[in-house]
C-alpha cells in the first residue's frame, strides 16, 4: 500500500491491522489507517470491499474481529456520541415531520432542549429546509430527505461524521449543495470520512483510500493518486467511432499492448490511457490509419479518478466479466421495426424516430409536471434525459411507454400512436424502472425466469439470456439467493438483465446505475453501447453526469420544461464564460466572500481549491484576485480548466432558474 505524508497530530481516527469475519468470510483483512483533525477523507471501493464493515465498526456499531481501533482517542464504543453516523439506507422516519424526526435524533443523542432548539434552526437553515420543518419525511424530495438525514446526523454536534453513500440517488444540484455544507461543517471542527460510488465528487475529498477485497490498497490526495498512475488520457473524435473503438480494444487486449492501456466510449469520442504520451498518439494513428480511418482531434485530458479507480481494480482481477449478448438468429421482436418512410425524390428512405413527443404535457391537478415537451429518439442512439429531482424524467417515462396518459400532446412508439399498451409492442420494449422492480421474495432466477415468461422470449433462448444475466452479474452458483438479500449495486446489475432478456427494439433506462460501483457501471454501459450498436433505442436517465458523456445525445429539464439539448461536446461548448480553479489559502472563507458578490451557484469548493463560473473572465479574474487580495486571502494560482458536464447541467439550471423568476 503506497500511503502519503499527514499532518503530525493526533489521529482522529487510528486503525491498526483492523479485521471482521463473518463465520469463514473476511470482509476487512487488516487495514492501517490514519484519519486527521479538519478532513474529508474518501473511502471508495467497488461493491463488497468491506467499506460499510468498516464504516459499522468505527460507529461503535459492530465489534471488530481483531486489530486496534481508536476513535476520537477512545474506543469506538465509548466515542459514539461524538461520532455523526449516517448509513446507506435513509434512516429517517417517513411518517414523522422534519422537526419531529430532528427532535427524535437529538432525544437519543442527549441534546439539551436549549441546544436543540438554536442547532435546528441553525441546520435547517444551512440545508436550506426551514420552510419545510412541518412536512412529513416521506413527501421530501431524495435530495431533501438526505439533507434531513444529515441534520440529524449534525444535531449534536459531532467532532466526527461518517456518511456512507450519502449522495445515492441526489440529483446533481443537490449534491453540490450537500458538498458546500460539508465544506461548512468541516470549517466548524468536524472531520468527515465517506464512501461514495461517485468518483467526481470523491476529486472533492482531500484525501482518499482505494479499498479493495477487505483492504486498502492506496492512499494519497486525488491529485497524487492520478500521478501515481503513470497514465496520460486521449480524447479521441471521428465519425467511425465503434469500429475505432474495436480496432484500439482489441490491440490494448493483446499480450503486447504496450502502447494502450484502457479504451473506453463517452458519447462522441474514445477515452484512451497511454502510459507513453507520444508513443501511445503514433500508434492510435497508425491502427486506425490501417483501416481508412483518421482522427477528427486527438486531445490531451487530464486523467480521472475513475480513471485511477478501474486500473488499479484490474490489476487486481476485479474487474467483472464482459460477455455478448447472446443474439437472435430468428426474426423476432428485435426484427419488426416500423418500414421506412419515403422521402423526396432522389433522398433515401428515413426509417420513423422510435420514439417521438411533440407537445407532451402532464398535469396534476394546478401542478405541471412536463410542459411542451418535444422529442424526438431515433434507433441505434443513445438518449439522455437529465435533471434534478422533480424536474418531470420519471413522469415522461411513463408516458413515452403507455405508463400513464399524458394530459396533451403526441406520442409516438416504434411507429405506434394508437394503443401504447397493445402486448405486440410492449414485447418490443424494455423498461428498468427507478425503483428496483424485482420481487424480493424470489429468488434471482425465479426473477429472471418470470420476466423470460412475461416478456415472450423464445424457449430455446431462455436458459442462455438468464445464463448471460448470472455470468455478468457474478451471480453463477448464488441464483437461488433472495433477491431482496443482494445489495443494491447487485441488484440493479440483476434488473437490467431482465428488462434486456428479450432484446427490445426500445429500452427506457431510469436511473439504471444508482448505487453501482464504477467498475460495474462501466460494464453497463459496454452493453449499453451494445445494444445501441445493434439498433435497439435507449432513452436513459442519470444524476451522475460523468456517466452522462456516454450518451449520444442529450436534454436537459427543469420544472419539466426543456432547457438544452445536444450532445455532451455540444453542450459543453455552448457555455458562456469560462470556469476557473482558484488555489487560496482560506477555501471555505473565500467561497464565502465570493458568493457576496457572483451568484452562490457560481462558485464550488473542490478540496483545496475553488472552482468559479465567470461570464466577463478578462474582466472579473483581475477583480476576483483583487477582492480576496483585499480580503487577506491572496490567490496563489489561478488559470481556467475545462467545464464538464456537471458543471454545464448546473449552469443551464439555474441560469433557467433564474430567468423564470425575473
């Protein structure tokens, strides 16, 4: 385990040789840790590493096997009412108010009245739920209801605050506004260690640990991993983009790659890692030169977390097998696609979009949830609808599939506008809904099974569908497991099995990798890009933006209302300004004072580091160095770094917030 310098101060946590086993299983096999005073501290890991085993001992919740456990100078056991703990399930009462729930928490963690009622108001207020103290748990948004969680958590004050997962399933926006209080509460003298699927976000961690198979495998701020890579990244873009892809894996998977590391798809370009910046760009020209093809732009980006998190997980044998999907060889639902339509003289013929919406609109009773929505998702593309909670994803879903009747508008279905819920076409669609749809009283392969029945897949195809589903899932040999017992990630890998067993024409994917580790996302969406390959038409929804530049296209609502539209590259082009990362001394402080004068939007604590949206940069970077000169806060480095895509979503939100209010 590589490991970097901290602070010399007491630990505010302290692990040595750590271990639990369960009967014969070793879910934790001695980690060495050290967690310090003012941090937050990452710990990320793909699903099974052992992060919540850890998270429940240092609690005070579950006794470790062997090893020695310090936290806050004390055992776990006699710290805990100065540890904030918040678990991967929400731990909310969904039948109890706002204020009661915080009442309830504080009672137990033996919160004098006087306190509580100064720290509600005060917390409330930081999570931006004072208007909400009388509205029960259950009717919060999932953003909302996180913030909650985490109020309570904070509601006695807590020198350390351990968060597992605490972001699953928030919406962008609302991630970032949970990141800014952290950065608030970290300001006030609490350290925060957590666990988090989201690479993006773990780059806001000051340092993190690679966890792995019970152990830690790496240690060392964001930065300092990427370094340790010793991997540069490409971006590449041309019109032949899957046959590129073809052509770089299989020379990266060869026993002499040398010059490739890893390849990935995102949308409208390759992602390729090269441990040779030169070397690696000579041969990405040449093999695709051999076949007739050449680059649009080869760029050089920075390599990411994810980047950092997938290779190191190979090298350790980790990743999740990939195997193709068993295809028909007989006309089937996959083959009945609507004929083209003609078109004028001399043009070739355009086969009908597979799905269309012209002027969708739903409302609920005063409420609109989707307004004036045209779409328009063709075969074979690859189709985002992004959002923040409540911004009309779900409730278009259900309408785009026969779900639910729109209130006006036009629908059309694989070349369908008459009945959307006819059996003929509903064997032609896929749908893995946001809430996992599998019935936990069964067991995977009765699930598996039922859906092969429901959704008329031939009977000589069955076994070799549910074997692929088992394969790719890890599942060979646990099928008789109860669904309800898998953890999340491995039961969302199950329900995208089964909503493809049939091989639909058209797939609705709704948040299909809430939860999933990086390294089974990614093997999502090589099947993704698969089946889009094989013409099927997918229409996906994700609050992980980074996931979202796999997408071929894209649009972006809110209050259920289109604001944006294109592909990732477009998007990202199309903002105005330019986006800065401010190195100073004073993050939190300066964050602060910056948000006095530009939007609070504009401006995002990442680690050490500031990141600031700016519409006039030659005229407000002088302005921003002078206002935090003046401040006593002089900025040691400034220069513009690329927007992503979470910054773009962010951007064109409130930016429409903003005008709908003016």
């Amino acid at each position: 385990m590589t490991s970097t310098l901290a602070p010399a101060t007491t630990p505010v946590i302290s692990l040595r040789g750590l271990t639990k086993h369960y009967g014969t299983t070793r879910a934790v096999r001695g980690i060495d840790l050290e967690v310090y005073q003012g941090e937050i501290f990452g710990l990320i890991g793909p699903d099974g590493a052992g992060k919540t085993t850890t998270f429940q001992i240092l609690a005070g919740v579950m006794e470790a096997s062997d090893g020695v456990v310090t936290v806050l100078q004390r055992s776990p056991r006699d710290a805990r009412l100065g540890i904030g703990y918040l678990t991967q399930q929400f731990s909310l009462y969904m039948d109890l108010s706002v204020n009661e729930n915080i009442r309830y928490t504080a009672g137990l963690r033996q919160v004098l009245p006087l306190q509580l009622e100064a720290r509600r108001q005060k917390y409330l207020k930081l999570m931006n739920l004072d208007q909400f103290g009388d509205r029960l748990a259950g009717r919060l948004s999932g953003g909302m209801r996180q913030k909650l969680a985490l109020c309570c958590a904070v509601i006695a004050q807590p020198q350390l605050l351990l968060l597992d997962e605490p972001t699953t399933g928030v919406d962008p926006v609302s991630r970032r506004e949970f990141w800014e209080i952290l950065s608030t509460l970290v300001t006030e003298g609490t350290t925060v260690v957590l666990a988090t699927p989201y690479l993006d976000e773990a780059e806001r961690c000051n340092r993190v640990a690679l966890m792995y198979d019970g152990k830690i495998h790496e240690v060392g701020t964001p930065h300092q991993l990427k370094q340790n890579l010793g991997l540069h990244r490409l971006e590449l873009r041309l019109d032949e983009l899957a046959a590129a892809e073809q052509i770089l894996l299989t020379a990266s998977q060869s026993a002499d790659a040398g010059p490739l590391a890893d390849v990935q798809t995102f949308g409208d370009r390759l992602d390729v890692l090269v441990p040779d910046l030169a070397q690696g760009e000579a041969t990405i020209r040449r093999l695709l030169a051999q076949h007739h093809l050449y680059p649009k732009t080869l760029d050089l980006g920075e390599p990411t977390l994810e980047n950092v998190f997938v290779t190191r997980l190979r090298q350790q044998g980790a990743a999740p097998p990939y195997l193709p999907f068993p295809q028909s060889n007989t006309p089937g639902a996959s083959h009945q696609r609507p004929l083209a339509s003609p078109t004028a003289a001399g043009s070739p013929p355009q086969p009908p979009p597979a799905i269309f919406a012209r002027q969708l609109t739903r409302t609920f009773g005063s409420f609109t949830a989707v307004k004036n929505l045209d779409l328009e998702i063709h075969y074979g593309e690859i189709f985002g609808l992004l959002g923040a909670n409540g911004a009309g994803k779900t409730t278009t879903i259900k309408m785009l599939c026969g779900l639910l009747e729109p209130s006006s508008g036009e629908i059309a279905l694989g070349g369908e506008t008459g009945d959307l819920r006819s059996a003929a076409l509903r064997r032609r669609i896929g749908y893995m809904s946001q809430k996992f749809t599998l019935y936990d009283d069964l067991s995977v392969l009765q699930n598996l099974e039922f859906y092969s029945g429901v959704y008329g897949v031939p009977r000589q195809l069955r076994r070799e569908r549910i074997d692929w589903v088992l394969e790719t899932c890890g599942l060979v040999g646990q099928e008789s497991l109860l669904t309800g017992r898998l953890p999340g990630g491995w039961k969302q890998r199950v329900a995208f099995g089964a909503a493809v067993l049939h091989q639909p024409d058209i797939l609705f994917l709704d948040e299909p990798t809430s939860g999933v580790d990086p390294l089974a996302r990614r093997q999502f969406w090589r099947f993704i890009n698969d089946f889009a390959r094989q013409g099927t038409a997918i229409l996906v929804t994700t609050h992980y933006l980074e996931e979202a530049e796999q997408c071929n296209r894209m649009a972006f609502l809110t209050m259920g209302t289109k604001v944006a539209e294109g592909s990732p590259s477009q998007i990202k082009a199309a903002q105005p300004g330019q986006l800065v990362e401010v190195s100073v001394d004073q993050v939190q402080q300066a964050a602060e004072l910056l948000k006095t004068w530009l939007a609070p939007w504009r401006v995002s604590i990442f680690a050490r580091t500031l990141h600031v949206v700016l519409d006039a940069p030659p005229v407000e970077i002088p302005q921003v160095r002078q206002f935090l000169q003046e401040a006593g806060m002089p900025v040691r480095s400034l220069h513009v770094i690329p927007f992503s895509l979470e910054d773009a979503f962010i951007g064109i939100i409130q930016r429409a917030a903003d005008h709908q209010h003016t």
